[in-house]
C-alpha cells in the first residue's frame, strides 16, 4: 500500500514534473476527504436526532437541529401521520423500485447513445422513511373554499441507488432534504371526494445534500462539488419551487389551469434608499480598520436582484427601485443582506427579513430597519404593496420610469410545427437539400422546440418538448409593462439541435385593452411557418394600483408614515425573531417626570394597531424642535402633535408609536403566538421603593403552556438615572421569588453607554402554572461597574405579583 501511495509521487519526478503538482494534487485530495468525512458527520447527527428526538431535545441541541414545533406553537406535531409513513414506507419502495426499471430506465436509455447500456443494478430504499416534523395550517387568512398547509419535509435517507454506465458505477449512498412543503386543497366540493385538486410547491429552495457512491464521488471535489449541487437544486427549483407548481386532479372533469397558474396576489416595490452604521469589513494589516465597499441582495422567493456597489462608505445612499411578483401570502418574505465586496470573498455585513404579509395590509412603509445577524447597521427601505387591478384608468404612463401593469403569459401549447426551417419557407413548402447524411437524418426527426418570449428588454425560456411538433409546456411567465398602449410581446419557437426559428409572433398589448377584463385566450398564427401552425397561450393584463391610505390609521411620531410595526425576523434554523423599527438617534432621551405607565390595546391576528384602538388609553405625543418640522414637510396633512403639560412646562414623551409596539418577540415565546391570544395590558401595582422616578423597563410575560414554562421578554428600557458622570452600562437581573440562588437568576447582555437600552431577550422558568401563580418576579436594572469603583451599582427595581395576573393571556407593560 506505501508503493501503491508513492507511485505517483515517483511518476511526478520521473516526468520532471516541479513539486508544486505534488502538492497541488495532496491538498485537492484532502480537501475532498475533509469534505466526505463532514458530509457522513452530519449524516450521522441527523441520523441520531431521527432515532430518539426527546433525548435529543433534552441533550440541548443547537436550535437549527430542533423541529419546528418546539419554537413556533401554531405549527403542530402530526406523530400519527409519521406513524403512518413508517407502516407504508416499505410498500412505496417497492413502488419506486418497479418504477425505476420499468420507466426511468427507457426513458434514460432513449435519451442518447451513449446511456443505451443505463442499467439500475441496486435500488434500495432503506429503512429511514420521510418525517414531518410539523403542520401548519390557515384557515383565516385564505378562501374559504381552499386549506392550506405547511410542512416542514424532512428526510435524512439511508437508500442506496446504484446503476452502470458502460461498465462504470454511479450511485447515491444517503439523501438529506430539508424544506417547507406547501400543500393547497382547493376547491372544495359537496360530494366525494370533497376536494378538486391537490396543489404542492415549495415555498423556498430546499435544503439538498447527497451522499454519492462509486464514481459519484468525483462530484465532491472542492469546487465540483458547490457546481454540482446547484445544478440539482436549480433542478428542483425549476418544477417544484415557486412559481412552479404541480397540481394533481382529484375529481374527473377538473380544469386545473386556474389552479396551476393563478393570478399574483400582488407586487411589492421596494425602495432601496441608505444605510446608517454599516460594521466596518475592510482592514489593513490586519490592524487598521477601513471602510467598506456595501451592496445589497434584496430576494422574494427564487428572484434576486443586487443593487450598485458604493465604494468606501458606511453610510451608502443606493435610491434604487427593485419589483418582486408576489404569488403566496402568507408564506412569502422579503430578504434583504449586505455584503462588502471584496477581490476574494465578499464579507457579509448584515441580514434582513420582512414578512409581507404586513406590508399588503399596510400598503406603504417608509422605516428605518435594524439589521440582523452583525453589531450594528440600519437599513432604510420604502417598501409598498401594488395590488392587480383590471381597470384601465390606472394604466396611464409613470414619469418616472416605474411599471405600471404586469403581464402574465399562460404558454400553453403549439400546433402542427415544421420539422425545420427549410420545410418551410415564407409559407411555401420548399425543402433545400444538403450533402450530409447525418444531418439530413436529424432533419427527418419531429423538433425539439422551446419559446423565447420577450417584452421590451426582457426575456424568458420556456422548457424544452423533445421530438414532438405538437409541443405541450404548461408554463406561467410574469413582465413588467411600463406602457401597454405601445409595447409588444415577441414570441419565437426554436428547435433546439438546429437553433433555428420554427415560428415567430408579434402580439400588441393594445388588443388587451379590446377587452372587458384584459384577457385573451386563444390560439395565434405562427409567421415564418407552415399556415397551419398556431400556438396557444393566455394572456392576461393587470394594472398595478397603490391603494391610499386610510388618513385614521396614520399615527403620529417618528414612523407616522406607516401605520403599524413591521415585523422583521431573523432565520435561525426553525427559530425567527421578531424586533420593531429602531428608535431614531435624534430623539433626545425622555424627562424624568414622564414616567407614565401605558395601557397596550388588544391586537388580534392580522390586525394592526390602530389610531382608533388607543381611544381607552391616551397617549401624548412627543414634541422635539426639527424633527416635527422634517415630519410636516413630508406628511402636510397632518395637524401638529399634542403634548402634555405638567404645570408651565410640557413634558415630552416618546412616541405613539414607539409606546404602543409590540414587543419585539411576542410570537417566539414559545407558546401560542400573538395570532391565537390577546396581549392586553395589565394594571400592575408596581413600587420602585422612592418617588423619584428611576425610568421605565418594557417586560412581555407570558405562561407557555406547551412547554410548562413561564416566559419572560425583556425588551427595553428607558430614562434611566445615571449613576456617575462616566454614564452607565446597564443589565437586567432577574429572579422568580422566593428563589434567589446565584444558579437559577437571569441575566440579560450589558449594554455600553446607554440610558435606553434595548435588549429584546427571553428567559424561560420551568415550572408549572400552580407553582407560578404563588410567587413573584423580582427585575432588577444594574450598572455593570469596575470592580473597586465606587459607583451606585443598582439603577432600579420592579417586582410583579403573578397571583394578580392572568398569565395564559399574558401581558406587556412599560
């Protein structure tokens, strides 16, 4: 075995090869071992979460490895189904084996010459079935003749494929697939089967990872290995990611086509104004610290653009303009990241996620977002909600270049194509002759045809049919349209092996407007082919409408120009975050005096809060010179905010938005999310122990009782008293009386230099509602001091009496 590992070493120096070579060659290889020996690791972690899940969770695995069910309660355990899998598994490998030797074998062998000697010699799939690891089902937000489902797939394989290709072994040694499965039943009916159709897609790109065997195992190579991945999920993506669907007929007699390919719910604009305090990426010597060179990704499900890059600052200004088809909400998000690009690799510099579904009931928001994921950076983004419209006053030109309508192309199928395009000649049949045997051969076959289809700048490529001259795509395709009174859609037919034109047309947008409902349905002459070629499709023109706000929900302060919090969330495996809009830093901190407890008012799901709904509880809005100025130039409707006064000095407060939020993370406490309670307020009988006020802390507490547990968010706080000249670093120190041992207190991050800190973090205390309900939480604000300074280490001090307080419903106070 040493000769054996020598051998090329020797056969390098006996072909005067340098040494380089050697070493290029022993770091590829182990590259590639490192490579293989991860991929069984993390097979083999999978592999221990799939056989004992409770000693899993209860060994404390990272929160990426935990199901879905155990963050986020509205997604519900279904044992009885992964039960019914295990049962049934068996018999679908028996299916899958039959399919794969009596039609995938053929189907491969007919694809080319070279795959004629295709032969499965091992197909097994293994005892490991798929898992759901959790269901979530709407039933509010959608028709209510459709359910809708999502579930999280998630099948770590032990199945082993094994075929021979002129006497050389390929296979797969173990599958991994991680993703979000949506499942539609719709329409729903009155007699059996009760359900029309079923619908699947994926929501995003699954989580794909292959184990290969044999001669496959040339495909983990470091840099092969990134390329081949993405071929496959590109794969996936293209008949299985949205907007790609498969919809299977239930019911005899279904016209599915309306299922397959629905109308967009909607656009989303997005606005890609600045940043503020990017981190700085960018060193020199490893010492000094440089600027950054920051673009942005923005993404809505498979579609992705990338914005300029602005050399050498932390605070870029992009003023771009990006619009995303919108095809499922709930379910589809907004993401946003940033990079400083770099020769080598780009450096991340912060993340953003933004769940549509606020912006659609919101329709335009203007705010300032925290990134996520880094240690500063805000992003200012002006997203707006375009909904599609069939009326034709809306279609009137944008002076500033914007998409006014959308164009969605059903391609259906086409008719009676010529074999080439010598066939057919300007109509006429004249078929030209060629000396080449071989090519005269092919031109006898039926076409391999695909579409392009082009409206102004833009074109998109159907699949392609193989031999067949009466093709069938069944696809969707989406254009932006900046004016339907002049623009056209070009449609040509190719044949793939020739490249050649088997049919062209031109169709104006104009004839949309012919009709009622902007649709035209039916089949098109082909020019350039044979004059009783056509193609089919449906075309269908939708204006894009920003509906006006309504002025009552405009609330005063700040972010006055969106009428409620955007959630923003932050991915961390199956776990998300939700945080508001950032506090702007020219807000001057608050008067001691102002110490004013708040009353929350009730939100339910989809909902936002409301001008109206803080009628119970009046709040002051605050009055800072120059900011109310800039706020009046840009919302002129306005009257001039209100503001207590305390004797013969006002007192400012912070805003109405900024007092009425939600915490930040109400819907990952790890109980029933904010969709399925009331979080009211609660008048608590709280005593700092003085009567000079010490400032105000933000706490949302809540009883999970999935998981046993008393949940406590702390979110922020604010005004609070320094204790020296140096300013303070304040923490947040808690204890559930009458337990004060050092092992069971919680303590939040120190926060430096700052007199209003935000924290947004959860503790949990196991311990069951009875047990609860008897004792008290004791919350204390600290200054992180030195060691022998003499400062005041304790800022402030709340206790909660839980006897009081209905903690299933839970509350959120300052």
């Amino acid at each position: 075995r040493a000769l054996l590992w020598l051998g090329p070493v020797y056969l390098a120096g006996y072909l005067g090869l340098s040494g380089s070579w050697v070493l290029l060659a022993l770091a590829l290889w182990l590259c590639w071992g490192l490579n293989r020996r991860g991929k069984r690791d993390r097979l083999a972690a999978a592999f221990a979460l799939l056989e004992d899940e409770r000693e899993a969770v209860c060994r404390g695995l990272a929160a990426r490895h935990l199901p879905a069910w155990v963050h986020f309660p509205d997604v519900e355990r279904v044992e009885w189904l992964n039960k019914v899998l295990v049962q049934a598994w068996p018999y679908f490998g028996t299916i899958m084996e039959k399919t794969f030797k009596e039609v995938l074998e053929p189907k491969i062998r007919a694809k080319s010459v070279h795959l004629k000697t295709c032969t499965f010699t091992k197909i097994h799939f293994g005892e490991k079935c798929p898992r759901i690891n959790g269901i979530k089902a709407y039933t509010k937000e959608i028709d209510r003749r459709q359910v809708t489902l999502d579930l999280q797939i998630c099948y770590i394989g032990d199945c082993e494929i094994h075929m021979d290709i002129s006497k050389f072994n390929l296979g797969v040694k173990g599958v991994q697939l991680y993703g979000t499965l949506r499942v539609i039943l719709e329409p729903l009916l009155t007699d059996a089967p009760f359900v029309g159709a079923v619908t699947l897609f994926f929501m995003q790109k699954p989580h794909l990872e292959i184990n290969w065997a044999g001669m496959s195992n040339l495909l983990d190579v470091p840099g092969i290995n990134v390329m081949s991945d993405s071929l496959i999920q590109d794969f996936i993506a293209a008949r299985l990611v949205l907007p790609n669907r498969i919809t299977v007929p239930l019911k005899k007699n279904m016209n599915i086509a309306h299922l397959r390919f629905p109308v967009p719910q909607g656009v989303i604009r997005v606005h890609l104004l600045e940043a503020e305090n990017l981190v700085q990426k960018d060193n020199f010597l490893g010492a000094i610290r440089g600027k950054s060179d920051p673009y942005a990704l923005l993404r809505v499900g498979t579609v992705q653009y990338r914005s300029k890059t602005v050399s050498r600052d932390l605070n870029p200004i992009w003023n771009e303009t990006f619009e995303f088809v919108v095809h499922e909400v709930p379910g589809q998000d907004l993401e946003v990241d940033l990079y400083d690009e770099d020769p080598d690799k780009d450096d991340f510099m912060g993340s953003l996620l933004i769940g549509l579904v606020d912006v659609m009931n919101d329709r335009t928001v203007d705010e300032w977002f925290p990134l996520s994921k880094t240690t500063s950076g805000h992003l200012h983004l002006k997203l707006e909600w375009l909904s599609l419209v069939n009326d034709q006053e809306k279609l009137h030109e944008d002076k500033k270049g914007l998409s006014t309508a959308i164009l969605i192309v059903y391609l259906e199928s086409a008719f009676n194509l010529p074999k080439n395009h010598f066939e057919y000649s300007n109509g006429e049949c004249g078929a030209k002759k060629t000396k080449n045997n071989k090519y005269l051969k092919k031109m006898e076959r039926e076409p391999s045809s695909f579409v392009l289809l082009t409206v102004g700048n833009k074109t998109q490529k159907s699949k392609t049919c193989n031999f067949s001259k009466d093709p069938t795509w069944g696809q969707a395709f989406t254009f932006f349209v900046h004016s339907a009174h002049s623009q056209s859609l070009h449609i040509e037919i190719k044949d793939k092996e020739q490249d050649s034109a088997l049919g062209t047309s031109v169709v104006c947008l104009s004839h949309l407007l012919k009709d009622p409902n902007m649709t035209l349905d039916q089949r098109f002459q082909l020019d350039h082919s044979s004059s009783d070629s056509f193609i089919k499709m449906k075309l269908v023109l939708r204006a894009l409408n920003v509906e006006e706000l309504d002025p009552q929900r405009v609330k005063a302060g700040v972010s006055a120009s969106k009428p409620g919090p955007v959630r923003v969330m932050e991915k961390a495996g199956n776990q998300q975050k939700f945080a508001s809009p950032p506090q702007v830093s020219k807000v001057p901190p608050m008067s001691k005096d102002s110490a004013v407890l708040e009353s929350l008012p009730k939100k339910d799901s989809g909902e936002d809060l409301d001008a109206k709904d803080s009628s119970a509880a009046p709040v002051p809005s605050e009055t800072v010179p120059g900011l109310d100025e800039a706020e009046g130039k840009q919302n002129p409707e306005r009257g001039p905010p209100s503001a207590l006064s305390s004797g013969a000095a006002a007192m400012p407060t912070l805003p109405v938005l900024q007092e009425m939020r939600l915490a930040p993370s109400v819907t990952s406490l790890g109980s029933l999310p904010s969709s399925c309670f009331e979080l009211s307020s609660s008048n608590l009988d709280i005593h700092n122990g003085t009567e000079m006020p010490l400032g105000e802390i933000q706490l949302t507490v809540r009883y999970a009782s999935i998981r046993q547990s008393l949940v406590v968010l702390v979110n922020s706080c604010r005004n609070l008293v320094p204790s020296s000249n140096r300013g303070v670093d304040p923490y947040v120190r808690i204890y559930l009386l009458p337990d004060r041992r050092w092992t069971s207190r919680k303590k939040t991050s120190v926060k430096k230099k700052t007199l209003n800190p935000q924290y947004d973090e959860k503790f949990e205390f196991f311990e069951s509602l009875e047990n609860v309900k008897k004792r008290s939480l004791d919350i204390a604000v600290k200054n992180s001091r030195p060691f022998i300074s003499q400062e005041r280490k304790e800022l402030g001090k709340v206790r909660i009496d839980l006897s009081q307080e209905d903690l299933i419903k839970g509350f959120a106070q300052w």
